[in-house]
C-alpha cells in the first residue's frame, strides 16, 4: 500500500530563535510546503526589553531540574512560545568572534558566516563594513548619553582602569567595554516570531501550529519519513519528506536520543531502539558559568529596569564583566533576589556538561549536569574574573552611583552565588562523518540517517566566547540556505493533515 501523503514537504520542529527562521526562508520558495510545529503558544509580540518573563508563573518556558556543579542544583528556563528563548531572554544580541568560529569546520570560518551575519540584520550604528541594513532583525544600541547611571559609572570605570571602549561590539575586532548590541526597536524585544515569521504568516504554503509537541522523528530504516507529536493529548504521525530540528539545545538532543539517534549503550540501557550510534548526542555541551557580586545603589540612583536588563559590558580575556541596571526581584516577575548585582562570566571555559535521557518516556525531561568549574584553570579564571568586578566597584566612578555590599568585597564564599549564563549550546555538535563524536555534518545533516537536518544552538562545536542568540540566527540562516542548495525545491500540495 502507498505511504499516505506528506503533511509536508519539509517539518521544522521548534519555533525558537532559529526554527521562525528556517520557516521563513525555507516557504519564501512557494514549491515547498512548510510545517513548522511548536510546542508551545504563539508569539504575544515584542515584549518590554527590562523585562525577562520566565519567572515562576511564567507559562511560555519550559523548566527543567540541572546540576550545575555537584551538590549545586538549580532550575533552568528555556522559551516554550514563538520566538523561543529569543523571546524571554535579555535581548543582547552580539555576536561570535572570529577566533571562535576559527575552531569550527573551515565552512564556517568568519568569512564565510559574516555573509549571513550580515543578511540578518538591520543594525543601527550607520556602519556598512561590517553590517547588513536591510535584514529582519534590528540591532541598536543604548547611547552612553541615555544609559542607566549604573551602566554609565560603569564603562567610565573600565576606562579609567586602562580597558579601551568599543562603540561596536558586533565589529569582528572590537574589544574592551561598550554598549551591548540589542535585538530591539523602541524597547521592545524583537523575536525571530517578529521579525521573520509573522510577516509571513499568509503564504499558502506555510503552516504553522502551536501546542505540538514532538516526541521523536520517525524512520523507514535510516531515512527520515516524518514526526509523530502530540496534540492535545494525541498521538499523530505527520509524515515530510525532510525534517528539520529546531528544538534548541536541550529539545533537539533529547529528540534526536528519543529518536534512536544517540550513545547506542545509553539507547540500548533504556529499552530505546538503535538507529545510530551516535555518542556525541548530549555529551560536552557548553555554557558561560556566572559568579555574581552585590552592589548596593546609592540613593536615588533608580533600581528598576531601565531600557535594558544589561546595557554596557566589558569583554576581557575570556571574562564578561555584566553590570546588571537592577535586581533580579525587578526584571523577572516572581523572583525573590532584591540584591542590585555585577555578574562575572567564564566565556571560554574548559569544562563541558552532559545531557542524558532520564527514561524512555519522552515526557520526562532529560538529565542536565554542567560540570561548571571542574577544570582548575576553570577555576582561576573565574576567581581572576571576580578580582578584576571587585576593582571595578571599587573604582572612584563606580563609587559616585553605588557601594559594594560587604559579601563581594572578599574572596570568602568565592562561588557561593554560581548560577548560568543560559547560554547552553553544543548538544549535537557538528564535526565530519569520520569523527565519532559528531552528530551532524558540515551542512548540519545527521550522520548516519537520512532527511534529517539540525538548525539551532546544538550544532556549535563549542559555545562562542559571547551570548549565542545572534549566532543561533546565523546558524539558521546558514543552513536555511545549504538546505536550499542541496534539495531544490520538491513539489508537494500543502494540506494540514488534520494538524
Ligand atoms: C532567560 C534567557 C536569557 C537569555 N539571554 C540571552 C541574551 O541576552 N543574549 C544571548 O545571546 N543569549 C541569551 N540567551 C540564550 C539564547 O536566547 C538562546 O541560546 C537561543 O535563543 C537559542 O535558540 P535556539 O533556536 O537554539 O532554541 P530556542 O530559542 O530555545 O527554541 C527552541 C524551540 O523549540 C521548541 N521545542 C523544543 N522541543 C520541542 C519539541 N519536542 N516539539 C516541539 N517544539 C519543541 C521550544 O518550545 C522552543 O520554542 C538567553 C536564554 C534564556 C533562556
């Protein structure tokens, strides 16, 4: 009998910041039926850029239960809505630098990812060397003329301190103290679910559905023949021709291990079956380690957000100094820290985390250990990095805007207040077909299936020494065009399928 028609031609599994991207760029071909399904809500649109809506009563993330060091447990939110975690987060949109891309495959050398760097954007600063001024997204920064007092004592701390100040922090040689690049338009937070996908909303061939939830890629033999998800309850197969995971780091590794994909051993250990054995699925992955400082306003410098949770930072050696505008009990609703903070950054650490699936159940989620400062080096850096904060406050322009609180002037306690970056990328890293420890190809492809393409967060063979977002949209660009190189368009008919 014949296989029933495909839902699609090609399923994006995931609307964060890189599946409303690969949506878009891969139904602006009209021969190509879209289905981009997520398993959270749709986009509420742009959202107020000092405010980070993943508080306890938030219901567009997901949570999960992580370690970050052993004995320290935390839990972490990731975007479950349109827009993903690019609609929640801080809204500082920088991207990676050239050493960083230096160590991923030549493909993805900086000359050949500033191309879509470039076409992502529409940045503000008036300068073209460097960027695009007619992409989706806008990037604007904060003059120092309008930033937080804070943010202001801040970068005139750094200056005094010999560190040199870039206007551009997106320029591929910046470094020092600047204003941070901001995916945003008049304070408002701009999600890739703003920028690129509600546009587009009305092509015919696009489909887009929201409460899906996929719980693993189905296979005839190793090629790719589609997703069964859940719909309010119900289990369906959606059948395409190609599909493409867009789950963000943690989604899209514990879909891919759901899916047969993964470290045989662990598969086989949870009654999983074997499609291929892929050890690299989950193992290493990286974040960027905060240690936070207190620091104590001085009457009448303002403690509520201001336009941004973070307007200036400073770039040092592998340390980002972020002096946060206000209290954490400020930017996310429901949060209890009242303390105004500093946060010291490792942003190229050694130590690598793991993620592993817990049961066989794809409802549960997987198990996250970060293994944060394992490494000695690890370790130094970060305790350099907190010297470096402490001179800083205790710098004579940083002390006509606040105090240091007695807990941060001394090393005792040094990691006492450890928490992430949320940065966590590098799940399904990509490699070439002869390295065991690669998941997907140069192209993103998986090893070892076929039909079956990663565009997110995971596939960084290591995170970049800065925030990810604007990395996850090139990335997504990025392989939005290889896939259009490599498949052309099939002819298929849209239908929903009952999705
Ligand atoms: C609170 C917070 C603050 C942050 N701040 C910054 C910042 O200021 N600057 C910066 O550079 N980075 C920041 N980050 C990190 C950055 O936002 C992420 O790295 C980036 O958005 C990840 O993009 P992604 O496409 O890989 O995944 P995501 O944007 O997380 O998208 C994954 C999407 O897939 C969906 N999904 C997952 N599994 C399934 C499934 N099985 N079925 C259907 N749908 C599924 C999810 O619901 C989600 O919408 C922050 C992250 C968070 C959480």
């Amino acid at each position: 009998m014949a296989a029933p028609d495909p839902v699609a031609d090609v399923i994006v599994v995931g609307g964060g910041s890189s599946g409303c991207v690969v949506a878009s760029r891969l139904s602006a071909n009209p021969d190509r039926t879209v289905l981009l399904i997520e398993a959270g809500v749709g986009s509420g649109g742009p959202g107020p850029l000092g405010l980070l809506p993943i508080g306890p009563g938030s219901d567009i993330v997901s949570r999960y239960p992580v370690e970050l060091r052993p004995g320290r447990q935390a839990t972490i939110a990731r975007g479950r809505v349109l827009g993903g975690s690019g609609a929640v987060n801080g809204g500082y949109f920088i991207r990676g630098t050239p050493s960083d891309f230096a160590s991923w495959p030549v493909a993805w050398s900086y000359s050949e990812v500033l191309p879509y760097f470039r076409k992502l954007e529409t940045d503000l600063s008036g300068d073209r060397r460097w960027h695009g001024v007619d992409g989706p997204m806008p990037v604007t920064r904060i003059g120092r003329d309008r930033m937080h007092p804070v943010s202001a004592a801040f970068l005139e701390a750094c200056a005094t301190e010999g560190f040199g100040y870039s206007a551009d922090l997106n320029d591929p040689n910046a470094e020092g103290a600047g204003p941070v690049p901001l995916n945003a338009s008049a304070g408002r937070r701009i999600s890739t679910a703003s920028a690129y996908l509600e546009p587009i909303l009305d092509r015919p061939n696009l489909l887009v559905r929201t409460g899906v939830v996929a719980r693993r890629v189905e296979f005839d033999g190793v090629r790719a023949v589609g997703v069964e998800a859940e719909i309010a309850g119900v289990r369906r197969l959606l059948r395409a021709r190609q599909v493409v995971l867009c789950g963000g780091a943690i989604g899209t590794a514990h879909l891919l291990m759901h899916s047969g994909i993964g470290s045989a051993q662990h598969l086989s250990d949870l009654g999983l079956p074997v499609i291929a054995d892929r050890p690299g699925v989950g193992r290493d992955f990286g974040d960027h380690p905060e240690v936070t400082l207190e620091y104590r306003p001085h009457r009448g410098v303002p403690r509520d957000p201001h336009t941004a949770v973070l307007e200036a930072v400073l770039e040092a050696d592998g340390i980002e100094i972020r002096p946060y505008t206000a209290p954490f009990s400020e930017i996310i609703p429901g949060a209890d820290d009242t303390a105004a903070r500093v946060g010291v950054a490792l942003m190229r650490p050694d130590s690598r985390g793991q993620l592993t699936l817990r049961s066989s159940d794809p409802r549960d989620p997987p198990v996250v250990r970060y293994r944060y400062l394992a490494s000695a080096a690890d370790r130094a850096a970060m305790r350099a990095g907190l010297d470096l904060a402490r001179g800083l406050l205790a710098s004579a322009a940083f002390g006509r805007v606040a105090e240091v609180a007695d807990g941060a002037r001394s090393s005792i306690g040094t990691f006492e207040n450890l928490g992430t970056s949320l940065h966590l990328s590098g799940t399904c890293r990509m490699g070439s077909e002869s390295d065991h420890g690669a998941v997907v190809d140069e192209r993103c492809r998986v090893i070892g299936v076929d039909a079956v393409t990663v565009a997110d967060t995971s596939v960084m063979p290591a995170v970049t020494s800065r925030g990810p977002h604007a990395t996850a949209v090139m990335i997504a660009e990025r392989v939005s065009a290889l896939i259009d190189g490599d498949t052309g368009p099939a002819r298929g008919a849209p239908g929903s399928g009952g999705v």
